[in-house]
C-alpha cells in the first residue's frame, strides 16, 4: 500500500490540489464563497472547471456528472464525458464553468410528492461549493443540490444546507447575546458510525428476498444466534479483514477519515467509524461510505447488507450520529468545560437541546422513521421508538439540583465531597454509557441512535438543527433586552430544566417499565412509521420548518407524501415477494420431500413393513403445505385490496395492519416447513449458511 498519508484524498479535488492549480484571486474567490457565501461568479467557474477537468483527466477520468442525493435514498448521477468536437472531425476535452455550476437532469423520474407536474420535468443541478469534488469510475463528481422548475427542494442536501445556515445564525446570534462577541460562524459536526452486514455473495444470490427487499422475509433461528456473545469486538475473519483494508483504502482515496473497525454483537455484523466532519461533508461521507461498502464487498465475493433488519431474532444495524456544534473560534459549545463560566454557557446549550428534543419529539422520530427500521426500534436491540435524553448520572444531578434551587454537592472521588454553587466544575461523565437511550450526552457530543443503518443522515440532522435554531432563537429573544444578564440566563437555564426535565431519562430505555412511564411523563410512542408520519404536518412543525427556512410548507407536504408512498411500496414488494417464494419455491420443495416420504411409504408396504414414521411426516408435511397454501392464498388476497386504497394514509395503514400480518402469518408457517423438509430438499441457504459461511 502506497503511504497513507499520500494516498489520502488522493482522489479529491481538494484545498491542496486548488492551491496547486488555481491562480491566487481564483482560489481567494472560491474560498470567500465556501466560507462566507459569496455568490460565485462565471468567470471564477470557468477557471475552476477547465482546472478541474486538467486534473480529472490527468487522473484517468473521461465523464463529469453531477452527484446528487434525490428523496430515494441514494445517490444520483448522469455521466457526460468531457468530449467536444473541434470542426475537423477530432475532438478535445472541455468542461464550463456553466457545466460545472449548474446541470439538467430530467427529474420526472425522481419522486418530488406532487411538487413537479409530470409535464414540467425539468429539475436544476447545482454545485455544492462547500463539498468537494471527487473521482469515482473514472467520472468526476461534483456534488449538487437538486431543485424543481419552481425552486423547491427536491433533494436532501437543499434542507440540510439550508438547516445548517438556520442554526449557525441562531447560535451565532445567541453566543454575541451572552457575551462571545468574536464569535461569527457555528458549524454542526457529525460523526456517524456505520453498521452493515457482510455474507458470501454465492448465498446471497441464492435468496430472491434478500436481492429484492433487502432482508430475509423467510428462515427459521440458526442453532446458534448471538446469545454467546462471541462476535463482539472478535478476531476479523481473513475474508472480512481483507475486504476492510480494501474498503478503508478506497474510502481513504475520498478523502474520508474512516477510522475505526471492529466486529459487531451479531454474526457477520460489523461497523464502521469515521473521524468527525462538518454535517454537509459527513452526509456526503457516509452515502459514498455505503456505496464503496457494496461496491469492495463485491470485489471479494461479498454481498454488504445495509438494510435494518437483514435477519429476523438477530440484531438489526443502525448508524449512530454523533452531532456536535463548534464555532469559528474553535469552541465544542458542548464541552463542559472546566471552568464555572464557561459552564453557563455550556448548560445554556443543554437547556436549548433539552428544550428542543422534547418540543420536537415527533419530528425526531419522524427523521428515522421507515418500514426497514420499524423492525428494530423497540425490540429490546436498539432504542425504543420513544425518544428520550441520556445526560449521565452527574449532569442528572446538576439539573435536579438546578430545578430543585439547591446546590450541587460534587462527588469528585471517595476522598474529596467538595459543596460547590450553582455552577460547579465538573468532570466528563465517568458512569457507564447507557447503550439503551436514543439520545445519549457522551462527554462532549450527543449520539442519537435511532438511525437505521441505510439511512441518509441528511434526514436526522435537518431536524436536529431546526429544532436547536429554533429554540436558540427563543432564548435570544429572552436574553437580548435584560438588564441583568447574569440572572437571566441562571433563570432561563432552570425555567427550562423545569419545563422539560420529563425527556430526560437515564435508566433503562428497553425496559416495559419506561414505557409505563414515559406514557406517565405524556411523552409519545410513535411505535411504527405510519403512526409517525402524520406529525410531519402538524401545524407547529410546518412552522418551525417556514420559520427556519428550511422547507416550505409545500416541501413538507411533499416529504410527508414521499415517505408514506415509499413505505406502502417497500411492503407491497416484499408482500409480493413472500408470496412469490412460498407458492414457486418452499411449496414445491415440501411437496417434493412429501413425494420421496410417499414414495419409501409404497416401498415399505410392497415388502409387508409398517411404514408408521413416513406416515407422521408425511401427514404432518401435508398439513403444513395446505396451510402455507391457504395463508399464500390470502395474502394475495390482501395485496390486491390493498391496490384499491387511494388514500395515501389509509394505504400505508392497511399495509401495516393487514399486509404485513399476512406475510408474517406465511412466514410462520415456511419457517416450521424449513425445520421438518430434509436438508438437500431446501431450496433456499438458511440463516446458519447465511450468517457463519464467510471465514
Ligand atoms: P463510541 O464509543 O460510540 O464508538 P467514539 O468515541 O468512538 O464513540 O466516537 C464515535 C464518533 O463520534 C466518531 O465518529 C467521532 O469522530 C465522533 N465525534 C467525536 N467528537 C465529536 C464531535 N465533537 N462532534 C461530532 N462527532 C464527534
Ligand atoms: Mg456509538
């Protein structure tokens, strides 16, 4: 491997490489736009292009596209090549600044939610300066956000950029308020920690579920699961540890900061952590994160599963999004600091978030909602879908005693029980990580968990951010007249300790007894995502969205169409999908073992024996069979009512209620076939081939 550091972003249009190739004023225009937003100008574009194009051809690169994350969950490029004719039958290699600013792709095939007419198909590209450009394929890619006709975001980048700007000058504003008055720029980062599964490609082409929906819909418990715990943290098997370096080196060539690996609690789970970046990058990061997981997995003759929930009674994989502020000055605004001063401002912060995550429960929820991730949330593996704050037993105790108007007695260590005011020093929480909370304070960011695995983070830190700006707008308003601004901000800190203490949790989020109380609390439990989605249009919601100017209201119709449309599509495939299966290929696998029992049952009786074991199996095949029939027979059934629903909600509810049941109730009865029909019968790979064949 050539030296990492050389090889590091050796793929990306990077400051270095600006530095390198562009002339000074150049250079000095694009970094004013990137950092301060000023419009680009034409001329300035077309210099960064043909330096662009020199570069990526350089390389080996032959295509441009636009690279953009349209509401399908991946990602979205045209390839155009950089060839212009000259005249004269020859040609040369060209690349604008107005190919580079701005494209066209044809977005009637994107889902817009009822924004774009089908007759006005034309969509906007536009260049993300902040982002920079990459080789992928021998194509460079230039990272845009993706608009309608009319100006509406049809993307996921437009309201991440848009939530970040919300939220920088909300803070920035409220730190000039309290007195940081050099402050001018805050920036939300984000390190997500991905988790995916990796099984042998023969098997995985083996099973139409897995190729078509992305998890198994048919497979009874392997002998072994997870219960001994030996996967955690294991040795890396040889195959999966060469795909790793592999997948590290290609990841390293982007220019992301993959750091750590390491085995997960399921078989043949693991994960991936990147070094924190700035939101915007980190998102792009982790798409192209799980685009390279697939793409080395096949190299290898792997098959990467992203999906929430590959195999039932097994650990789904979520993404964690560590999400922090900093500012220009180079201030974590969610380090606690050492110092009482600043640990104002720092539980000013927490005040603000605390506020923010309560008053926008439902809109967090919203943000990882999904028919994937439904599987996971709340079956005792990953966070309930209650959401709730973990802060650790120390900061528990500075905002009980907060509310309470007590001094906080610090617990520094056995020897030392210093009486400390209000605001005392205090040390990173040294209590174990609650593993269970959705929303966990850990030292100096906070996790959210509630992400499943295939999940842009687009979506979660839109919310994130709008809610905090929002609330940091409040507290601005409260503080920007007072005279005396100390006690203000000492009274606003309890004022909203006391009024939203009850999101904040820190015992055991997967136990039944925090869901009694957390109902006690008032708090909500949106268990699936059709109960979710409709508190994406709430009326309060819809304004923070406008206020914020992150979406419009139409943006947010929109959304909220897209996503339930998508979820009744996600089970409409894998009811149909189930269903395909169990009448073309477990049926006539059990009928054919059926056929071999008969048959040794004839031979036994032709010799005068007693054939009392094929018997039992055969009537107990039988039975089974016509059940699997029958349950096949209505499901089909199921499906096609549920072509007859035209309302989007009442579609996706029936879906959820009666289609999902159905294919549960085939389901039930394969998995018990699996277990009886003899091993060379079964058409399918089982969970123990699927899960223990890679080595
Ligand atoms: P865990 O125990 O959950 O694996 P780590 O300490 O390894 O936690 O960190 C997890 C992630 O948090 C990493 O991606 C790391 O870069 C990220 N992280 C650390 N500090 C910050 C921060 N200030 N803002 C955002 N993410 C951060
Ligand atoms: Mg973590």
């Amino acid at each position: 491997m050539k030296n990492i550091p050389e090889l590091f972003g050796s793929k990306v249009f990077n400051d270095k490489v600006m530095q390198a190739r562009l002339p000074k004023s150049t250079y000095k225009a694009i970094n004013e736009t990137v950092e301060n937003g000023k419009p680009l100008e034409l001329h300035v574009a077309n210099v960064v292009a043909n330096a662009m194009k020199d570069w990526a051809t350089e390389m080996g690169a032959t295509h441009f596209t636009h690279w953009f994350q349209p509401m399908t969950g991946i990602t979205a490029e045209k390839h155009d090549s950089f060839i212009s004719p000259n005249g004269k039958g020859q040609i040369i290699m060209e690349f604008s600044g107005k190919e580079l600013v701005k494209g066209e792709p044809d977005a009637s095939s994107f889902p817009s939610g009822g924004l774009r007419a089908t007759f006005e198909a034309r969509g906007y590209t536009v260049w993300d300066v902040s982002s920079y450009a990459f080789i992928k394929d021998d194509t460079l890619c230039i990272p845009t956000a993706f608009y309608s006709y009319s100006g509406e975001a049809l993307d996921k980048k437009t309201p991440l950029l848009r939530s970040m700007e919300a939220l920088d000058k909300a803070a920035t504003n409220f730190l000039n308020i309290i007195g940081q008055s050099e402050v001018s720029k805050v920036t939300t980062t984000v390190g997500p920690e991905q988790e995916y599964f990796l099984i042998d490609k023969e098997m995985f082409l083996k099973r139409p579920d897995l190729i078509f929906t992305g998890r198994t819909l048919f497979g009874a418990r392997p002998s072994k699961g997870q219960e001994m715990d030996d996967h955690y943290f294991g040795t890396l098997k040889t195959r999966v540890s060469d795909f790793m370096k592999d997948f590290d080196t290609e990841l390293w060539k982007l220019g992301i900061f993959s750091k750590t690996k390491h085995n997960e609690v399921a078989p043949a789970q693991h994960e991936l952590a990147p070094i924190f970046s700035t939101t915007n990058i980190a998102t792009d990061h982790n798409q192209l994160t799980m685009e390279m997981a697939k793409k080395v997995a096949n190299r290898h003759g792997l098959t990467c599963l992203l999906h929430e929930k590959p195999f039932a009674g097994v650990n789904g994989s979520g993404k964690h999004n560590n999400w922090s502020m900093s500012t220009n000055t180079g201030q974590n605004l969610l380090e606690p600091g050492k110092n009482p001063a600043s640990n104002v401002q720092f539980l000013l912060f927490l005040a603000a978030i605390t506020k923010a995550v309560d008053e926008y429960q439902d809109l967090l929820r919203v943000s990882v909602a999904s028919a994937a991730n439904d599987h996971r949330l709340g079956a005792h593996e990953a966070p309930p879908a209650i959401v709730s704050m973990f802060i650790g037993d120390e900061l528990g105790a500075i905002v009980d005693s907060i509310i309470a108007g007590k001094t906080y007695k610090q617990n520094l260590d056995s020897t030392m029980n210093t009486e400390l005011s209000i605001l005392p020093t205090f040390k990173k929480d040294t209590t174990d990580r609650n593993r269970t909370s959705p929303f966990a304070f850990t030292g100096n960011k906070f996790e959210f968990r509630m992400l499943g695995s295939a999940f842009s983070i687009s979506g979660p830190n839109i919310i994130l951010n709008t809610a905090v700006a929002q609330v940091l707008n409040e507290f601005s308003d409260k503080l920007r007249y007072v005279k005396d601004l100390e006690t203000a901000k000492l009274d606003l800190i309890k004022d909203t300790f006391t009024k939203h203490q009850r999101i904040i949790f820190n015992g055991n989020n997967y136990s039944d007894e925090w869901v009694e109380e957390a109902k006690k609390r008032g708090l909500l439990n949106l268990k699936t995502t059709v109960d979710a989605l409709p508190t994406f249009i709430a009326p309060k919601n819809i304004e923070v969205f406008t206020k914020n100017h992150v979406f419009t209201e139409a943006e947010v119709h929109s959304r909220y169409e897209i996503l339930l449309e998508e979820y009744s599509k996600i089970i409409n495939i894998e009811a149909l999908t189930t269903s395909d299966i169990a009448s073309r290929i477990i049926l006539p696998a059990a009928m054919a073992y059926q056929q071999e029992v008969l048959d040794l049952m004839d031979k036994k009786m032709v010799v005068g024996m007693n054939p009392k074991t094929e018997k039992i199996i055969a009537e107990e095949l039988d039975t089974l069979c016509f059940d699997l029939y029958s349950e096949i027979t209505k499901l089909d059934y199921n499906i096609e009512q549920a072509h007859k629903i035209e309302d989007s909600l009442a579609h996706a509810k029936f879906y959820r209620d009666t289609v999902l049941a159905s294919m549960n109730a085939v389901r039930a009865i394969a998995d018990k076939l699996e277990l009886k029909v003899g091993a060379k019968f079964w058409p399918l790979p089982t969970y123990g081939d699927l899960l223990y064949s890679v080595n």
